[in-house]
C-alpha cells in the first residue's frame, strides 16, 4: 500500500508504523459481541486496523501477538460469542490514507438487516489492485453510524446491477450458507456477439483462475478447473448480436463472460475476454447505431430467503440508460 507510512526506525513492534507524535497507542483487548462472531480472525483484524497492510497483520498473527482468551490462534480461527482478543499496537501515519468520499446508490431494498443497491458500471466494490475505494468503502464512509456493513457478493467493476450487502454478521452468515447450498438465484443480462440460435442453452466448462506476469487476475476453461455451470436463455436477438439472461449455478469469478467467449459468443465491451476490434468499433456511433462504452452485463434479478423472516425475497434492477439507449439504436434501420 504506497499510501501508508514507512515503517519507524523502532525495533520493538515490526508491525507498529511511523507516525507523528502522537498518544502512545496501546494494547486493546475487545470482548466478541454476538454479531461479530464466526468471523475468521483474520478477517475481523483487517476490519478494525484499518489502512494496515495485509501483510502487517498477518505478521503479528503469527508472531502470537494477536492473543485469543490469553492464547495463540492461527489466521483460520473463528470468532466465538464472548472471546476475549488481545490487539497489539498496530498503527498507521496521521497522512498515511487518503479520505474517502461518502456516497449513496440506488436501493433496492433497505432494513435492520440488509442492504441491496444497483450498482453503477465503473465503480469498483471494494478497494484493492490500484483502486483507492470502493462501494463498502463509501458507504461506511457515509454511514458512519453503521455498526457493520460487508458485502455478500462481489460484482465486477464493469458490472452494473444488484449488489446485495448485510447490515449484521447474523445476516452475512445466512447469506452465505444459502449461497454455499445453491439457494441464492442470481441472474444477469447481457448482450452478445454471434449468431445465436439455442432458446435456452447450458454451458458447464471447468474454470481455471490463474495471474498473468503482470499481476492481472484471470479465467480460463481447463480440465482440470472448479467445475462451472452457466443457463443461458435467449431474450431477443438484434441483428448480429442477441440479449440473454444467464443464470448462474454456480459462482466462479468471471464465470458469465470466459463461458460465453469461450463459446464463440463474447460480451459486447468486455476487455478481457472479448472482441477487441469490435470494441474499438462499438466506442464509436455508426449510423443510427450508437456508441457503447462500458461492458455490457448486468446483475439484472436476485432471489434469496430473507434471513431473519426466511421469506423469499425476489429483487430487480432495470437496465441502465446506455445499455437501454444501445439497445433501441440496433432495432432502427441502417444497423
């Protein structure tokens, strides 16, 4: 993290940074509440050590300075009800982070327990890989009252739609168990290039993650990957191109697009897995066609329990203006 502090010239704490002087910070020992319970250790330091690189806290987890009711755990541990944790002094330098802006998105739903937004296309979830902030990061940073606030699910940077957030660690966890059980529906729309002719069509190929030499994250389908399972259903077709929805059975990163370019059908915009050339063509109006300049997939309908009544709860997000606009531009003449 550039962004932080040069470690202090001290020897006493490798995990403490350099700061202007300041009150001493101390060891804190913090008694587990209910809803922050069955969290990994790990997991729940990141959180309260804000701006501490990863690596920092990892370092005094295997040091034994992070104690658990006066012993050792490992980074896996999770939290109980009632755990006393010891956190030594781990500090950040008063100029270190960057303040975040506080934002607000469109909500699609919003109790004591949930939070579920449309997320724009271009904004990241979360901080991380060369992005400052992301969407937890402005809503926290608005909502500073919010005792917690994680995200479920992630969706891709260039992915608009519904992004579904918890208001408590009850309701993280119940989310997460359906999603491990299969019982959270999700469903994107997204257009395609390609001749596409099947109503309804299933794609199960294996998926491979893997980094490239430059630190990119990527997919690819190999044999020996995390089985994946995507349905598609043809929508309506537009000329060269065709609007599907695809389910997702399961949730592989990038699983909708490396399975549809993969199939001979990439998504319009995408710049990893996509047609690059028609891309660059796409970015610019062609007769009454215009221009498309974002990738065009969508988190378009979400159904799931709701984890305190157990109702079903079944949410959409309409299409964005320029995914709609590219739309209508295809059905008149001269495309």
């Amino acid at each position: 993290m550039k962004d932080l502090a040069r470690f202090s010239g001290e020897q006493a704490n490798p995990a403490v940074l350099d700061r202007p002087s300041q009150a001493p910070v101390q060891v804190r020992l913090i008694t587990i509440s209910g809803e922050e319970a069955e969290q990994r250790i790990d997991n729940y330091l990141l959180r309260i050590c804000k701006g501490v690189p990863k690596s920092h806290i990892y370092r005094v987890l295997r040091s034994g300075e992070v104690r658990v009711n006066k012993g050792r755990v490992d980074q896996t541990y999770r939290l109980k009800e009632g755990d006393v944790v010891r956190v030594p002094p781990v500090r950040v330098a008063e100029k270190a982070t960057h303040s975040v802006p506080g934002a607000e998105f469109e909500i699609l739903l919003e109790d004591s327990h949930l939070l579920v937004i449309n997320k724009p296309a271009g904004v990241a979830v979360h901080g991380g890989s060369g992005v400052s902030y992301g969407v937890i990061e402005q809503l926290r940073a608005a909502r500073p009252e919010a005792r917690f606030l994680e995200l479920v699910h992630r969706l891709d940077r260039e992915t608009s739609g519904i992004l579904l957030l918890a208001k408590k660690r009850s309701a993280l966890t119940n989310l997460h168990e359906q999603i491990r059980e299969g019982q959270l529906d999700k469903r994107y729309l997204t257009l395609v290039h390609g001749d596409w002719q099947n109503t309804r069509q299933h794609v199960k190929l294996p998926l491979f993650k893997y980094t490239t030499p430059e630190g990119e994250r990527r997919v690819r389908v190999q044999a020996d990957g995390m089985p994946s399972h995507t349905i598609f259903s043809l929508i309506r077709r537009y000329g060269e191109f065709a609007l599907l929805e695809a389910e997702l059975k399961t949730g592989r990163t990038h699983q909708i697009r490396v399975h549809l370019a993969s199939s001979g059908f990439p998504i319009v915009g995408d710049d990893k897995y996509g047609d690059f050339g028609l891309n660059r063509a796409l970015q610019k109006p062609d007769g009454s066609r215009i221009a498309l300049k974002r990738m065009f997939l969508h988190a378009h309908q979400i159904t799931f329990r709701h984890p305190e009544s157990g109702l079903p709860v079944t949410l959409k997000a309409p299409l964005s203006p320029e995914c709609m606009r590219f739309l209508k531009s295809l059905e008149l003449p001269n495309n």
